[in-house]
C-alpha cells in the first residue's frame, strides 16, 4: 500500500481515533489496571498484565484476574505486606512458560522496588538523553534482577541491550506515561520520561501493518526494528509518535489489514 506522507498521516490519525476510545479497555489486558485508583495498585497490576500479556487475549486478561484475585484485589498492599508464606498462595499459576516460581519472584522483586526504591517509576530511570527509552528499560531490568532470582525467571524481563524487541515493556510504558486525556492509557509517569521518549510495542500485527504501510522494511521483529518504527512513527507526531500504536494494533487485529 502506497501512500504518500500526507495520506499516511491521515490514515493513521483516523484509525487512532477510531480505536484509542473507552471501549477499546474492555477486551484488552489494560483493562486490569482499570480496575484500581490508586497509582501503585494501577502500576503493579499493569506491570504483571503486561508480563503475561502474550497469546490469546481473553486467556491474558483471566489469568490476570487470576493474579489479581490472588493479592486479594490489593497488589500494592500485597507486595508491602506478604510474608514468605504469603507467597505459597501462587502454588500452581500458570500463563503458558510463565510459572509460580517466576511469579514468586516477580513478587519478591516488586517488593524489595517498593520498599528499598519508592516503586517502580523510579527504577524506569534513563541514565543518557540517547535512546531514553531503551536505557530507561535496561536500567529497570538491572534493578528487577539485582536480588538472587531464578535463572529461568531472566527470560520474563525482555533485554532491548541484547535487541530484543521488549514489546511488552515497551507496551506497559505506553500505559504509565501516556497522556491524552482519552481514558485509555493512564499517563501516571512524569518524573523521567515523555510521551515524545516512547517506543512502538511491536508484535506481529504492528510488525506486519508497519511492513504494508512502508513504515517499517526490517524483516525481524527485533529492537532495531522498534527503532526503525518509532523513528518513522516521530515523523507524523514528534510529540507522540506512540499513539500509532493503536493505529497499527486496531488495524492488524480488528481489521486483520
């Protein structure tokens, strides 16, 4: 499909529009963040929706109804408060590899962020005005790991340094520092990072979508190919490039473009 920068624009601003709507929460894993108020618990319940947000969507969001069930509907107090004990409660949770030994850690790790670095905003920390967002990842991904995990858990927590494309992660920021006032992503960040800073979560639709439209030519759904994407994506929104996403995803999963 070949259209011109204009036509592009206007295309995808019209299908933005189209999908970054109210209605869009209820059949997507953002819906679970939804259903808190408080900043933490919005944060938690994000993050742990986006680490299992892969494979059938109705399948994410029950499993992670499951999760938040599990903490009793209060993650933050949860993650503040759980003794070792608290934890045999996640015996048996599974969303495909994603297992109860990783989401034991996941749990451990959220809380030594909580108690020993104010939450997670604060380990979400670029440490160069170059490729923010990537440092912003590796420097959480350094701080998610540095207590004694797993060796089978590092898998859950995408490296962008090792070229992965970090989707989910990419995904979860959206979330946190967007802010559009529509009442889909929360845009709750604003100590370190803008929407300008963002990332395109890249998966297979907005891979394939992005390849249709000429926005992306890289085969790999890798991170220079997140790279490749969101630095075309700034092309028609310098301020927020990212609100293409909703473009691209609306138009590979509702539209099967």
């Amino acid at each position: 499909m070949k259209l011109s920068p204009t036509e592009l624009k206007e295309f995808l601003d019209e299908k933005y529009e189209k999908y970054n709507r109210f209605d869009f929460i209820e059949s997507d894993p953002i819906s679970i963040p939804h259903q808190f108020t408080k900043k933490e618990d919005i944060e938690i319940a994000g993050f742990l929706a986006a680490t299992i947000a892969w494979g059938q969507r109705v399948t994410i969001i029950n499993n992670a109804n499951k999760l938040m069930q599990l903490m009793e509907h209060a993650p933050h107090d949860f993650v503040m408060n759980a003794k070792s004990k608290d934890f045999k409660r996640f015996d048996g949770f599974v969303h495909r590899t994603f297992n109860s030994t990783d989401t034991v850690f996941f749990m451990q790790s959220l809380q030594h962020i909580y108690k020993k670095q104010g939450g997670l905003e604060n380990v979400f920390v670029p440490n160069s005005k170059q490729d923010v967002c990537k440092n912003a990842i590796v420097n959480f991904r350094n701080s998610f790991f540095e207590i004694p995990h797993p060796s089978r858990t590092g898998k859950h927590v995408s490296n962008p340094a090792e070229n992965s494309s970090a989707k989910r992660l990419c995904m979860y920021l959206r979330w946190m520092v967007r802010d559009d006032k529509r009442g889909v992503d929360f845009g709750l960040w604003k100590k370190h990072l803008k929407s300008a800073d963002l990332m395109c979560p890249l998966d297979v639709h907005t891979g394939n979508v992005g390849r249709k439209l000429g926005v992306l030519k890289r085969t790999q759904n890798d991170w220079k190919a997140v790279e490749e994407l969101s630095n075309n994506l700034r092309k028609l929104d310098k301020k927020d490039p990212i609100k293409y996403d909703f473009a691209l995803f609306g138009l590979g999963v509702f539209e099967g473009f």
